[in-house]
C-alpha cells in the first residue's frame, strides 16, 4: 500500500468485533498499523454502544456472538445508517447468511481465517468507494477526494491538506445542517485539543486559498457550506 493511502487511512475509526479474544487481540493489533484511531468490543452489545459514542467509519465484526450476534448489530446500525462501511467475518458460508448480509447492505464479507492480505483488500476497498468521488460544492468548484485538490472553473486547481480537504468533505456532507464545533475536534483533530487560535488559524489559511468564499460561520455553533460567495 503507497505511502499516500497509508496516510489517508491513519486517521480512519475503525471497530473491530470480536468475541475471541485472542483473535480480537491479532485484528486489532494488525488494524493498529494502518489506524491511529482503533476500537474493540467483545460482542453486538458493546459494539453498538461504541458506534453510537464513536460513530467509527469502518465496523469489522464476526457474525457468530453472545448477547448480539453480528447480524443484529448491523439490522440496528442500518436502521439509520446506510454509509458506514460494514465488513464481516465468517468462518461460515452459508448461502442464508449471505442472503442476510446482502439484504443488509453490507459492504463486503470476508471468509475466515483473516489475514493481512484479506484485511488489507478490505481496507483498500473502503479508499476505493470513499477517494474516487468528487463533490460538487458549487457549480463552479469541485472537490477531488483522491488527488486532494479543487477544481475552479473545470480549469484552476488548488491543491489542499489532507485537514482542509476532510474539513470540505465534512461540510459538504453535512451540507443540509451545521457542521458542529465538537463535529470538528472529533473528525479534524482526531482526540486532541482544538484551540480557538489553532482553529480560527486554519479557517484563515484556508479561505486565502479558495478562489470563492464558500464558509460560513454561525456565531458559537459552527461552519456551514455556503453556495453563495
């Protein structure tokens, strides 16, 4: 995997359920050299209290587990969410399994044993369907994930880091409602502190490299994408 996947993935949350615990010790630990943002959870029960905490953006979980098998913990996270990525482990193959998983819309399945060859496909995937995609944040600018830059015009590029272009995506998909100061420091700043000075600063930085004003401040609550210049 190239250096600039590896980066985009440090900061990707992931979840990693699994009720053998030295299973779950291997998985994590082989999550942890991609992710600087890793959690774990022993059964269904505990891993939905982490998502709702958390909201991880890649769940790995076994199908087979006390208290919530795994084909329950994805129907109560489906209920209301369609994006996370939903990877599931199996050392089954059964055809009404994979009936539940398909009806479920989960992401992909994976055969056990797991090994860094699948784990990594896995993860790639999850770079595949979230970097090939480009935002339209006005008529006249767009947001390329995977090249990390906008476009003006259909001519202009403006190259970003890789915090400016989370910053826009976040906007962009919290395009409807404000993107929250708390929002912010979890998604951005990943656990540490976010300063007014270090915030106010990348705003600042920010708008002196957009070719149009596209963010708006609302007084003591957040930003919010603005169509308008």
């Amino acid at each position: 995997m190239n250096e600039v996947l590896m980066e985009e993935l440090k900061d990707v949350s992931i979840l990693c359920v699994e009720d053998d615990k030295s299973i779950r010790d291997l998985i994590v630990k082989a999550l942890e050299y991609y992710s600087n943002d890793v959690y774990e959870a022993s059964d269904g029960e505990e891993a939905y209290e982490i998502y709702q905490e958390v909201k991880p953006k890649i769940i790995l979980s076994d199908i087979q587990m006390k208290n919530m098998d795994g084909i329950e913990l994805v129907k109560k996270i489906r209920n209301d969410d369609a994006h996370t990525m939903i990877i599931m482990l199996t050392a089954y193959s059964n055809k009404e399994y994979l009936m539940d998983l398909i009806n479920l819309n989960v992401n992909q399945y994976i055969l056990k044993p797991l090994n860094l060859v699948k784990l990594e496909n896995a993860l790639l995937k999850y770079l595949d369907i979230n970097l090939s995609k480009q935002l339209l944040l006005t008529e006249d600018l767009v947001l390329n994930l995977q090249r990390r830059e906008l476009l003006y015009l259909n001519k202009e590029k403006i190259s970003l880091r890789k915090r400016e272009k989370d910053f826009l995506q976040l906007l962009y998909e919290n395009k409807n409602t404000i993107t929250t100061y708390e929002q912010m420091e979890t998604e951005l700043w990943q656990g540490k502190d976010m300063t007014t000075y270090a915030l106010k600063s990348f705003i600042k930085e920010l708008r002196v490299k957009m070719p149009m004003n596209i963010i708006k401040n609302i007084a003591q609550e957040g930003y919010i994408l603005s169509r308008s210049e």
